[in-house]
C-alpha cells in the first residue's frame, strides 16, 4: 500500500507510515490548537448545497428546459436525477439505471449557464428543500492545496496532524446527504492524484443506491468538458 502512496503522489514512503500511524494512535487535542488551525481555513471554505433526499419528483420539469433527453444504447431516454443551481450554471443530471455502477456511459451531465430562458426553472429549483453548508477538502487534498495550512497543522502537532485536522474540520455541520453540489469534493477513500484534478471545476457528487457509491462530477476549466470519478465506500 505504502509502495502505491509513494507512486500516486511522489512522497517517501515513511511520510505515509507516520501519516497512517497518527490516524490509529490516540491523540489528545486542545481547543486552543483547533482555533488556531480553524483561524488560517476559514478563509479557504467553500459553500456547498446538499440535499438530503431523491430529485426524481421534480421531473415535470424537463420538457420546459432540455433541448433533447439522453438516451442510452437501446434507444430508451435516460432517468432524470435532478437539476440543480450552482452559481451561475444550471446542472441536470440523467443515469441509465440499466448500466453498472463502473460504465462510463452510466451518466450525462448537461450543464447550461443560467440566461433569461432559465429564470423560472432557477426559481423552481432554489425552492426545493435544501441545505447550505461550509465545504473544507479532505486532508490529504490540504496538502496538495494548502500546503502552508498543512505546514502549520504539522507543526502545531507533528504526532498527529491527521486528527488535529479532523478535529478542526469538525466543528463544520455534518450533513448524510444524497447530493453535495459545490465546494470541495469529500472524497470516500484517498485513491485520488491530486495533479490530474488540478484543471478540473469541483461540480457535484452523486451518491447511488444504499449511499455507498459516489460520482464526483467535474468541468475542465479549458476544454469545459465533463469529467467524473466514481469511488465505493
């Protein structure tokens, strides 16, 4: 495993030796270090929208809005999941429920920049219950991000920097959401090179079925194409 860290993001494998150590040991964190840390990440967060339930009912929609629904292989239009606001851009999101998890050609994100055409629906949606929280990345994307935050985190507690962050992190509301739209990805597991994402506009996540599959959908920042990864808990 070690041997793969080392690959993926180019640090000695003892780094990661002490990194999952600081994860297993007990750590006794203080409030004053949580402020200090909390103090330099307040001005990195993001806000994100979250919505806790199924978009499927506001399918009534569609006509009023998409140009032409996707359609899958066969020829059948796919499911509708929902659209949402993000900014300035309206995000529509269909996946055919027929194809695995891993298929590529599983989802289609269609993204249209908000004009006067789009007023109403972006009225519709912004009623639809929702929740507007503050997004901070994982830690390990910190250190790619932020690495002077990562420093100081380190520094402040060099035994167990993982759980000082932890700590810090939690003092933002927890949301068990279905969809998170904005922010910073909250990656399930760290499989992720940090480089290859570095172009790419953070769009949503998309959890499926019993919440243990996650798509991460993102737009490149020069070709606006979308791109997406998947992960399982």
């Amino acid at each position: 495993m070690f041997t793969y860290l080392q690959k993926l993001l180019g640090k000695p494998i003892k780094y990661y030796e002490m990194l999952m150590q600081s994860k297993s040991e007990h750590a006794t964190i203080t409030q004053k270090h949580i402020d200090v840390v909390y103090k330099q990440l307040k001005p990195q967060e993001l806000n994100a929208i979250v919505y806790t339930e199924k978009r499927e009912e506001y399918n009534i929609f569609i006509p009023h809005y998409v140009k032409e629904i996707p359609v899958n292989k066969k020829g059948n239009p796919m499911s509708f999941k929902g659209s949402f606001i993000l900014n300035d851009q309206l995000l529509t999101l269909f996946i055919d429920n027929e194809l695995h998890f891993n298929d590529n050609k599983k989802y289609r994100l269609i993204v249209n920049n908000i004009d006067e055409q789009y007023v109403e629906v972006k009225k519709i949606i912004e009623k639809q219950k929702n929740n507007l929280c503050k997004s901070l990345p994982i830690w390990e994307e910190i250190i790619h991000r932020f690495p002077s935050i990562h420093k100081l985190i380190v520094s402040i507690n060099k035994k167990h920097p993982w759980t000082l962050y932890k700590e810090t992190k939690g003092l933002l509301k927890k949301n068990d959401y279905v969809l998170h739209i904005g922010g910073y990805p909250q990656w399930r597991i760290n499989n992720i090179d940090f480089r290859k994402i570095k172009d790419l506009n953070f769009l949503m996540e998309y959890r499926q079925k019993d919440k243990s599959f996650s798509t991460y959908f993102f737009m490149n920042k020069t070709t606006k194409a979308i791109e997406f990864f998947k992960q399982k808990a």
